[in-house]
C-alpha cells in the first residue's frame, strides 16, 4: 500500500535564522514584552499604556531591525486596551499578528506542563504560537470603514440601552396599568406613550371619559382612536393595577420614556450617518440592492470586516464566526454547529437579515419551507440561510454587480430551489 502526501497552504512564518518574535500582553495600565528566538527568549519588560511605553517597546524593535533581523509583533486581543497600540505600531510600517487567547494558556501548559498565567508568562507563549504559525493578521480599519466601525459600535451599544428600558418600563407598566397590554399590541408604542404621559394612574384614565382619551389618541397617533379609547375604558374600569406607590412610579415611567425618546433620535441619526458614509464606498450599493439588506446590516458589515470582496469565501466566514466545526471520536459523531470565534456583531445582523429573508415575500421563502418539512429546527434554519446570505453577500461584492434576482432563482445545484419566486419577484 503506497501512501500519498497532500500538500497543504500553511501560514508564513518567521524565519527561523534571522526572525525575532516580540509578544506582548497588553492590560488597561501595562504591557509586558518579550523577545524571542526559536532558541532563546529574552527577560520580561514591563512599560506603562501611554505613549512613553510605545516609543520604548518601538525602540527595542528599531534596535533588533538595526542588527539584521526580521522583526514580528504578536498580541492577544484585550477589547479596547489593544486598539491604541496597534493602530501605533501599524502606522508605523512594524508587521503585527494576532493570536487568539483561549490558545496562549493552553500552549503554556504544553511547553511547561505547568497550568497558569501570569503576565510574565504570556508573552513567551504568544511569540511560541507565532512560530507555529498559529495565528491570524488583524482588520486593521482607516478612513470610512474605521467611521464605520465606530458607528456599528454605537449601533450596538444602542441597541442594548434600548432593550434595557423597555424591559425596565414593561415591569413597571405591569404595576402601574396592566390593562394597556389588552388594548396595544406594543405598550411602547405612539399611542400608548401619549396615554402613559397624560394620564397618571388607572384610576384617571377611567374618570376621564371617551371622548378625551379619544383626543388623547388622536394627538399621539393616526390610527383609529374611538374603538380604541372604547375598548381602553372598559378594560381599566376593573384595573388590577397597584394603588399604593404610583406617584413614584409615574415618575419613574415619565424619566424612562423621555430617555427612550432621547435614544431612539440619537439611533436615527447614526443611522443617517452610516447611510451618509455607506454612499462614499462603491461595494455598499451592491449590498444595498439585495433585497432585505438595509443600511444597518450593510454598515456594520463593512464596518467590522472591511471590503469583504478582498476575502474568500472561507475566510470571511471564519471572521464572522459562521464557519461550522464538530466533535466527534470513535463511534460517537458530533453535531455540526457554527464556531461562534468571530465578529459577534456581524454574525448577529446576518443573521437578523437572514430570519426577515425566510418570511413570506423572503427570497429564502422556499429554502426555509423545505426545511421546515424535513424536520428542521428554526435556529437551524436561521444558521443555514445566514450562511446562505452571507456567501450571496460576498458574491455580489466580488462579482461587482447587483443582485438579480433572475439569475439568482435561475442558477441550480446551489439548494436555493427558488424558482418558484421568478414571476412574483420580476415583477
């Protein structure tokens, strides 16, 4: 039996005769380094987060340059204290790689076969991974998709602030007037909120009559306001809602809906913004010409990953994290789930995109039925039609053309049997 060996692309390493690897562990105050050979390592160094920290660590690379060598830079990534010093060190011409921390603590225990870590420590091991070829290069951002970055950043702390009063004003709504819940569908919505403003308990909502909540309604909202004053007086007339404490929590309700106001404008301007700096980047209009792709999902998008038309396939969806992996040994088969080491704000909007694609006019529509007839799952289905999307995405932007949704449903052996779809969307 001959056996036949399968070449494989491996990562670039540094070279072993005149390559230096500088690892860095980087806190919020401090960053320890190193400097190490595949032989030999130097002392651990500890510099201060500010600019006199950078020019030494720079200047311990200059030193290692001037000698001859090959000089590599390697970090973990610790949220926003590593953002500063590698903007620096990238502006400055030094080759910086990245290493995923969940690897560092696991290689020290192999090299040593001692468990722990210390700042000391890491570094040694950051620089081991490096010349394993254990790592991956950094989307380092400029110009509109750094601004992009920003904003999708802002998006997404918004989008929490959001979810966290609204949460906090259905609790109190459940005291203070349950009945509300009968009548709007959102209790958050125009017509609620002019409701809740005018009116400070139950109890003088009931006393205030048709015609006046009908006016209140009125002003809050264009929808049809007699049946629903109507049907908001018969159902607080026997309101469970508390009658002790309600002056304090009116007061409470009132603080929350004006921050609510204040973060819902602050949301439509970065929105506004994204859409602004979308227009100045040729791949957003192919984005945007996918039907069920707004200016939220193409912004964030390009603003974590940058132009996704430099990517493969592969690529991008290992930095979006959609990339599928499984455990499984001897007679046991794992199932296959996505790997989730990504960007978990591009993962999230693709896959908010991917859920409103398999809706009823959703050019996943189909995909999604046939899915859910052979027993699928619907977070199964929200996963495959995200990768699904994701791979469409990408194709648009490489190809440098607009989505056609002909040639879309026309294209076979892709599992995406839409061809149901051609006359309704065509026309």
């Amino acid at each position: 039996m001959s056996i036949s060996l399968i070449e494989r692309r491996c990562q670039v390493v540094p070279d072993r005769e005149r390559g230096v690897v500088f690892g860095l562990d980087i806190s919020k105050d401090t960053i320890t380094y190193r400097a190490h050979r595949p032989e030999s390592f130097s002392k651990a160094f500890t510099v201060g987060q500010d600019m006199v920290g950078f020019r030494k660590i720079e200047a311990a690379l200059e030193e290692f340059k001037s000698k001859g060598y090959e000089v590599w830079v390697g970090y973990e990534p610790t949220g926003s204290y590593s953002c500063c010093i590698l903007e620096y060190l990238v502006d400055n011409g030094w080759r910086v790689v990245q290493i995923n921390p969940k690897h560092t603590s696991k290689y020290n225990e192999i090299m040593d076969n001692v468990p722990g870590k210390s700042d000391p420590r890491d570094p040694r091991g950051i620089a081991g991974l490096i010349w394993q070829g254990c790592y991956r290069t950094p989307v380092h951002l400029v110009g509109t998709y750094a601004e992009l970055r920003a904003a999708s950043v802002e998006w997404s702390m918004l989008s929490v602030d959001g979810t966290r009063l609204r949460n906090q004003l259905h609790s109190l709504l459940q005291l203070w007037c349950p009945e509300l819940g009968l009548v709007f569908k959102d209790t958050l919505c125009k017509s609620a909120r002019g409701i809740m403003r005018k009116y400070r308990s139950a109890d003088a909502i009931a006393n205030a009559g048709v015609a006046k909540v009908r006016s209140v309604l009125a002003k809050a909202s264009r929808g049809t306001t007699t049946a629903r004053a109507e049907a908001l007086l018969e159902a607080v007339c026997q309101s469970k809602a508390l009658r002790s404490g309600q002056k304090t929590r009116y007061r409470s309700i009132l603080h929350l809906l004006a921050r609510l106001d204040l973060l819902e404008q602050h949301k439509s301007q970065v929105k506004a913004d994204m859409a602004q700096m979308l227009s100045l980047l040729g791949e957003s209009g192919r984005l945007l010409s996918v039907r069920g792709i707004g200016v939220v999902t193409s912004a964030i998008l390009l603003g974590e990953c940058g132009n996704i038309g430099e990517y493969d396939s592969r690529q991008l969806e290992k930095l979006v994290g959609l990339n599928l992996h499984e455990f499984s040994s001897g007679n046991h088969t794992g199932k296959r789930r996505i790997s989730k080491c990504g960007r978990a704000n591009v993962r999230y909007a693709v896959c908010v995109a991917a859920t409103r694609m398999t809706s009823k006019n959703g050019i996943y529509h189909d995909v999604a039925d046939k899915m859910r007839a052979n027993g699928k799952k619907f977070g199964e289905i929200r996963i495959a039609v995200a990768r699904k999307l994701l791979r469409l995405l990408h194709a648009v932007v490489r190809g440098d053309q607009d989505f056609d949704v002909r040639r879309f449903v026309a294209r076979r052996g892709t599992g995406d049997d839409l061809t149901v779809h051609q006359d309704r969307q065509a026309a």
